[in-house]
C-alpha cells in the first residue's frame, strides 16, 4: 500500500483537506496511494477540526462498506471513493486515533517559564524586544493568533515530542510521499510548514523520511477579516499581505520540497467575522485550487531539482464556470459534476418502484435502509453543503446547474446528452448487464460502480 501523509497545519490547512475528501469522494485519482492526514494545529475545541474529523471518519464508513463483501476485502472502484482515507492511528492499529492535540492549556508566557526569571533578569528584556504583551499574555489552547514568531517556538518543541511525529516516522517507507498545506499569512501555518519541513529532512536516522518526496501547497492571502477594533481580536488582515511577504523572503533559498505549490488571490474578495474562537468560515475556490495540488503532485516524477507550481484562471471573474475556468480546470469540473448528478440518483432511486436493478441487483427498500447507504446520505449532506458554499461565495466556483430540470443544461457552457435521470438510469441497467462476472456479493459497491459508470457515459465529454 502505497501512502501519502498528508501535514494539515492550521485553518487552512484543515480546509483544504476538507475539499481533498470531497474530491475524492467525488473520483478524483490519487494514482493508487491512501490518504493520511495528520491535523496540526493546536487550537483544542475549534469545531472545524471537529468537523473535518468526522467528515473524513464517515468517508472512511463508506469507503470500507464499499470494499467488504463480508467473506473478502475487494480492491477500490475506479469512481466514486476510489481511495482510501484513515487515520495515522490505524497503522498502530488504534482505530479511534484522529492524531493527538497539540493545543497547550496555558499562557506563552507560562509555556516559556517567565515567571521563574527574577524582575531585574536581563533574559526579560530580551523577551520584552521579541514577543509583545499580548504575545506573551495569549492562551496557546486558541492557536498562535497570526503569530508565528510564537509559533515557532512552540511548534519546534511540540512536533519533536509527539507521539504522532515519531508514528510518521516508524511507517513513512520507501515509496510513501509526503504532502504538507498550510497558509504563511497567519501564525501556525506560517510557522509549521518550515518546521516540518526541516524536522522531515533532518531525519538521519530514518532513511525513507529524510529523502521522501515531498510536496507543499503554500496558501497565500485569499479572505478578509473584519476590522479588530469592533471585534476585538488580535487579527488584523490588513497586515496579511505584509506576512506574505516576510514569509517569502524567508523562504527563498531555504525550501525543502521537491514540488511548491502557489495558491492565492489576486484580493481580499470575501470578509469573515472575526472571530478566533469559532472561525466558521465557508468553503472557498482557493481551497479547492489548493486541494487539486495533492492530485496533481501524486501523479509525477521526483524531479532533480524543486520545481515551483502555480495557476491561474482564464477569466478574472466573480463566478467561475467552466469556460472562465479554462481547460485546466476541467477535471475539477468532472468531478464536482459527478458527484452532484449522483446525488439526484441517491435520492431518486429509493423511490424508482419499477426499477429492474431491484430485483436483479438487490436495490430494494432493504438496501436502502441498510446502513452503508445511511452513511452515504450522511456524506451527501455534507458534500451538498460544501459545493452550496463554493458556489455562493466570493469568488464563486459555479460551474453547474444544480436545479435544473433540464439535465442537458446542468453544466455550464455546454451541452450533456442525457436529458433527465431516466438516461442515467437506463445506462445504470445497461453496465449491469455488461457486468457478468458476479465476482462479489457487496451490492453497495456495485451500486457505486454502476452510478459511476452510467454518469461518466455522459459526463467523460467534460474533459475533452
């Protein structure tokens, strides 16, 4: 088994492995590697984090009820779920591990023993020109507050004395690769991701991690907070851009990965609340620009030298459909089509009395109160929130038609074949029949492969 360890380091970071889930789930190819991804960021009760835990714990559901007929473990689809996600935990064989905090319940002040140095120690002074009283005063439970001179510090210690870490290392083999998605416009992405990166370069005892494959998706500015004064936080956007570039003039010459991935905006377009404490931020393209790197770093070569990535969009517009997109962005377009053309036939087939895939194939009223598809629809409401999000927020990524009737017209900018569901039906009908090999008794897989391959009868145009 291939593996690819995938380093989430803060909001950011946690976002975008939320779009990775989804477009997996969705087809994307991950070039046979599973999925591992390892939640770095130590703000202890954010519900994001929350969130994405149990996103990928139901994807993790549905795959697995996908692959287990009950006698045998069968290989993955070509479609929807294709690959698998789990835990770091899993490979020690704890199940329930969803990575250890790192948050520390105490102040940086506390953290670093301030309070042992007498009054008149000369270290206070030196203290007082780094960090500032806010700096010092902030608990470490709520993250680094855009910070990364405290993140630093603090991370360095953290990450060398996990459990987690030191669980990367024993099972990172000679084939794995690691991938690591962090912004460098706050405090624990900015100050993670060199940190990683050293700590995993530096590894002279583990051969297979010290000259893994490595890849990073650096996340610059894309969203807006508003002003501090009236919320009282310690974030200020204003000083984003400024971040950007202090991090970037660090970077230069010090990059460690063989591929970089640049992702970010041309402006600030959307403004959140400003809020540490929740960070409810909605699903953004720049995430999903930044979730498309994995797939496309999962599919090359080791180069000789790190090779520096970026894109852009053919047309600089508020709402993104496929011809503003461009061609590039095709596959994308592909698969969040699929997905949502399957989530009409999840919820139109339940009520299909007379399809013959109920008696042929077991889709009865059973099946469909069966726990595999329970979790499916689980997902499915997730998956529907996410792309709701992408598509109404500034900038949008907007490429379907999502309630039209008329499913020639469900993606933007060109023309389907098939009319409405009844197509997609009919060619579910027909690839079960062309399937004579009966090799299995899981009858939710067969149901995710004939979707599959009944919807990209359709919809493999796309990408021409």
């Amino acid at each position: 088994m291939k593996k690819v360890f995938v380093f989430c380091i803060g909001g950011t970071g946690l976002r975008v492995m939320k779009s990775i889930a989804m477009l997996m789930a969705s087809g994307m190819d991950t070039n046979g590697y599973s999925v591992f991804p390892i939640l770095v960021d130590p703000h202890q009760d954010l519900e994001e984090k929350k969130n994405l835990q149990s996103l990928i714990d139901n994807y993790r559901d549905v795959f697995n009820r996908s692959i287990n007929d009950g006698t045998q473990v069968l290989s993955p689809s070509d479609g929807f779920f294709s690959a698998k996600i789990d835990w770091l935990g899993s490979l020690d064989n704890n199940k329930n591990d969803v990575n250890e905090s790192i948050g520390i319940n105490k102040s940086f002040e506390s953290y670093l023993g301030l309070e042992n140095l007498a009054v008149d120690d000369s270290n206070n002074y030196l203290i007082e020109t780094l960090f500032s009283t806010k700096n010092r005063r902030n608990k470490l439970s709520v993250g680094f507050k855009g910070n990364p001179n405290v993140g630093t510090v603090v991370l360095g210690d953290v990450i060398e004395g996990s459990s987690w870490f030191d669980s990367f290392k024993r099972h990172c083999e000679k084939d794995d690769r690691v991938f690591i998605i962090s912004s460098i416009f706050g405090g624990t992405g900015a100050s993670g991701f060199p940190l990683i990166e050293k700590k995993i370069r530096e590894a002279d005892n583990e051969p297979a991690v010290k000259n893994v494959m490595l890849g990073s998706t650096i996340v610059m500015p894309y969203y807006g907070l508003k002003d501090p004064s009236t919320s009282h936080s310690d974030i200020d956007s204003a000083n984003f851009i400024t971040k950007t570039k202090a991090a970037l003039s660090y970077y230069e010459g010090k990059i460690l990965s063989n591929y970089v991935y640049y992702v970010g905006e041309t402006e600030l377009r959307k403004v959140y609340e400003n809020n540490e404490a929740e960070q409810k931020d909605t699903a953004n393209f720049i995430e999903l620009v930044a979730a498309s790197a994995l797939f496309d770093f999962l599919k090359r070569d080791k180069p000789e030298q790190t090779q520096y990535m970026t894109r852009a969009i053919e047309d600089n517009s508020e709402s993104l459909d496929k011809d503003k997109l461009g061609a590039g962005y095709n596959e994308l377009v592909k698969a969040v089509a699929d997905f949502n053309l399957f989530i009409k036939l999840a919820k139109t087939l339940p009520t299909e009395r007379y399809f013959p895939l109920i008696l042929d194939r077991g889709f009865n009223k059973e099946f469909y109160n069966d726990q595999a598809y329970s979790s499916l629809n689980g997902f499915i409401k997730m998956y529907e929130n996410w792309y709701n999000e992408l598509a109404t927020n500034n900038r949008a990524f907007a490429p379907l038609n999502t309630d039209t009737s008329d499913l020639t017209q469900f993606v933007k900018c060109m023309s389907l074949d098939a009319r409405d569901d009844s197509y997609y039906l009919l060619q579910m009908i027909k690839d079960s029949k062309a399937d004579k090999k009966d090799n299995h008794s899981n009858k939710f897989r067969y149901f995710l492969d004939f979707a599959y391959s009944a919807i990209d009868h359709y919809t493999s145009k796309i990408l021409k």
